[in-house]
C-alpha cells in the first residue's frame, strides 16, 4: 500500500520497503511532496554542514589542460594534487556535448518507472557490476543520506552491451572512453613529479586498471539543513574525475591545519572535477593527498552528478611505490589487495578518512 502524507513512515520498515525494496529511492519520497523529512534521514548536529565552517574566498585550482605538457602546467597539477588533493580542469580534450549527453541520459535512467531502475538493485541486478540503489551503506548508516545512484563498473563493451540500462548505456561508455585520454595526460603528469617516468603495463594496472562510473541524483529535499547528499568521505580511487551540473552544492575540506573549513567547488560549464583518492594517496607515499569532501542537500533544485572512479584493478596489491622506498623514503602504509580495501571502504558509513587507516603502517 502507498503510504500517507499524513503519517508517512512512523516505522522504519515502511520506509525501507518504499525507497529500498520498491526502489522508489529518495526520488520518490521528494516526488511525494513531504512536509518534513523522514527522521531517518536527520544526521547528528556534528554531521551537518553549519554556514560559519565555510571559506567564501576559497577556491580550488582551476587548471587550463590546453598546454598540460607545459612545465608550468605540469606543476599546477602536482602541486594541487599536494596541496588540495583537488582541481578543476578546464580547456581539457573532453567535448562538452559527450558531457551534456551524460547528463541529459542521467535524467533519463533516473526518470524511468522504480520498477524499471529496481530491476538494477542488488536484490535484482544480473551482475555485480551494475548497481541502482540509495544512500551510500543503508546496513551500516545511523542516518541515512539524501541521494540516490547508479553505480556501472566496467568489465568490456560486451558487458556493459548487455547488461546497462539502455537508458544510459551508450552515453556513459562515450564519456568514459572520451575522458580516459585525459586521464592519461593527468597520470603521466602526476607520475612525472615523483620522478616515475615510465607507466609500463604493471603501473598502468596499478593507476588505472579499473573504472567504475556512478551517476548521482539528489532530489529536492524538504528540509535539506537537517541532512547530507553525501556525507564526509574520500573517494577509494586512484583519481576521480566529476561532472557536476550547474546547482553547486560539493564542498571540500580546507587545507589550513586541522581546521573543520570547507570550501565550495563552485560549478564551471565545460569543466570538470579532479580529485586524489586514497589509491593514488597510498602509491605516492602521502606525497599526493586524498581530501574530505561532502555534498550538501538542495531544499528548491535536483542536483545530479557523475564521477568516473579510475582504480587499480581489483586484485591488485597497492602500497607506496617501489621507486619511491628506493630513494630512501620509509613508507608510511603497507601492501594491500584492493579489492579487500574497496570491501572495507563499503562496509562503513562514510567518516572521514578513516578508511586510509586500514593500509597504515
Ligand atoms: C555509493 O555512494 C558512494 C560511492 C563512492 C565511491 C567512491 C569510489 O571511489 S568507488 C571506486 C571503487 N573501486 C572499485 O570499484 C574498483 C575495485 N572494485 C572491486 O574491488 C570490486 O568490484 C568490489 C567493489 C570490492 C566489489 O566486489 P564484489 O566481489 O562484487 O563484492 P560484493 O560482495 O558484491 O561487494 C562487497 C560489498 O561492497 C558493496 N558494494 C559493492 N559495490 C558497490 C557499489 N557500487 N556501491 C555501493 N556499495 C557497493 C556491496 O554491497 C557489498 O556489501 P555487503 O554489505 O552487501 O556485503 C563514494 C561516495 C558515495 O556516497
Ligand atoms: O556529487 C558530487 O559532487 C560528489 C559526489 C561524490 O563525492 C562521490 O560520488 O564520491
Ligand atoms: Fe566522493
């Protein structure tokens, strides 16, 4: 039975058939016209974004790729991936109608009937590599987050022919391949400035060997102070690079100390979001940083977002790399499968950067 405006989820269970087992999502609870938000959804004080812990007149690099074999250009890059463990790049070799494409087929996937994107969740999904579902770890949450996803890892062309959503099957593959030249040109760079200068086939692997490509809906909320889109994380990766549209709402953490200041990634048509992950944190020794970052729920505008999530393979073993221990610098994490480090990350609710500590010395 649909539940009511009047009373609509006094018992958490109502609430999980709705959005999780029916695969209505927190799209169908913003398209319900709710007054106030489910108590589920509310986060502790602490988890909440206040107005007074964000930075104005910050902002993170914003890169022009139109020269990235330059020199200077170069050294932007590593210093941002140092320093912010974040950019924004700009003049890069993506078209901006493959961008528009993506999000328009964004629209599409999360427009479709819930039993239609259900047919994606894990309960339902042929294959491990396609997932629709909401919130980040609805078992491990005391709160849930007001998101809902689709979550395509890329095995072959093959695969995703057979098994992703029509909806947005071919324009996530075109973004993806698009971008992956870009992505190159970054690594390479990246690589440069610790003295790596040969990606051979196992360092590739390593950079690289995986992807996965998420397409994020935050629907208007009712009462977005009292939630998160998503919470304080950072991403498992190795890089992460995102297309936002034009609403806004990311921010990332300051770089002063251990100040709780967080800065807006302020949207730029044509350009996108690159970030550090923990991946590329622990291969560099620490000397590129992955940084805090959360999204901040919208009481007026659906938001979307679609990060491609570049990774080592699964089943390979990261740590600081071997070029680095060689000129004498002691690591600070040890060698871990990937894919048990991925496990550990899903396993949680967001916090922080607290995942990096299951690879820490
Ligand atoms: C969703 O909201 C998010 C997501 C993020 C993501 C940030 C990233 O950086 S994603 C990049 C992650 N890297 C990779 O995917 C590459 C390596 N992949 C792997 O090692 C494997 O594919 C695997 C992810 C470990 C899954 O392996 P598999 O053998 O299929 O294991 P399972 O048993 O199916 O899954 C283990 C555990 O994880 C949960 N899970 C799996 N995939 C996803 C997914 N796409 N999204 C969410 N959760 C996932 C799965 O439910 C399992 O948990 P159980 O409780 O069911 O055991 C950042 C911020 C966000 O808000
Ligand atoms: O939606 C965004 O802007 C960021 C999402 C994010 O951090 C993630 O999916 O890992
Ligand atoms: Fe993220």
């Amino acid at each position: 039975m649909a539940p009511t405006l009047a009373e609509p989820f006094a018992d958490s269970s109502a609430l999980t058939e709705f959005v999780i087992n029916q695969g209505n999502g927190v799209k169908g609870l913003s398209e319900m016209g709710l007054k106030a938000l489910p108590k589920q959804y509310i986060q502790p004080l602490e988890e909440r974004l206040s107005m007074n812990k964000i930075l104005d007149q910050e902002a993170i690099p914003i890169i022009d790729m139109s020269k990235w074999e330059d020199p200077q250009v170069a050294k932007s890059i590593c210093d941002a991936a140092s320093k912010w463990g974040f950019f924004q790049i700009v003049n890069h070799d993506v078209p901006v109608q493959v961008l528009e494409n993506v999000k328009q087929a964004t629209y599409r996937f999360f427009g479709l009937p819930a039993e239609e994107k259900n047919k994606y969740s894990k309960e339902h999904s042929p294959s491990n590599s396609v997932r629709f579902g909401t919130s980040f770890s609805p078992q491990a949450e005391k709160a849930l987050e007001w998101k809902d996803y689709l979550s395509l890892f890329y095995v072959s062309d093959e695969e995703a022919f057979a098994l992703w959503p029509p909806a947005c099957r071919d324009q996530v593959l075109d973004y993806m391949k698009k971008s992956e030249v870009v992505i190159k040109q970054l690594l390479q760079v990246l690589m440069k400035g610790l003295n790596v200068t040969e990606i051979d086939q196992t360092k590739e692997s390593l950079l690289m060997g995986s992807m996965r490509t998420n397409l994020n809906y935050y629907p208007i909320c009712p009462d977005p102070e009292l939630t998160v889109g998503v919470g304080r994380h950072s991403d498992v990766s190795t890089l992460t690079m995102l297309l936002q549209d034009e609403i806004g709402g990311l921010f990332v953490k300051g770089n002063e100390g251990d100040d709780d200041n967080w800065i807006h990634v302020r949207p730029i048509k044509g350009s996108l979001v690159i970030n550090v992950g923990d991946a590329l944190q622990i291969l560099s020794n620490r000397r590129y940083r992955s940084v805090e970052h959360r999204v901040v729920a919208n009481g007026s505008k659906n938001r979307i977002s679609v990060p491609i999530f570049v990774n080592p393979s699964p089943s390979n073993m990261i740590g600081p790399l071997p070029e680095l221990i060689a000129s004498g610098e002691k690591p600070i994490y040890k060698q871990v499968l990937y894919s048990d480090y991925v496990k550990h990350f899903f396993s949680k609710a967001h916090d922080g950067k607290k995942t990096v500590e299951f690879a820490q010395l």
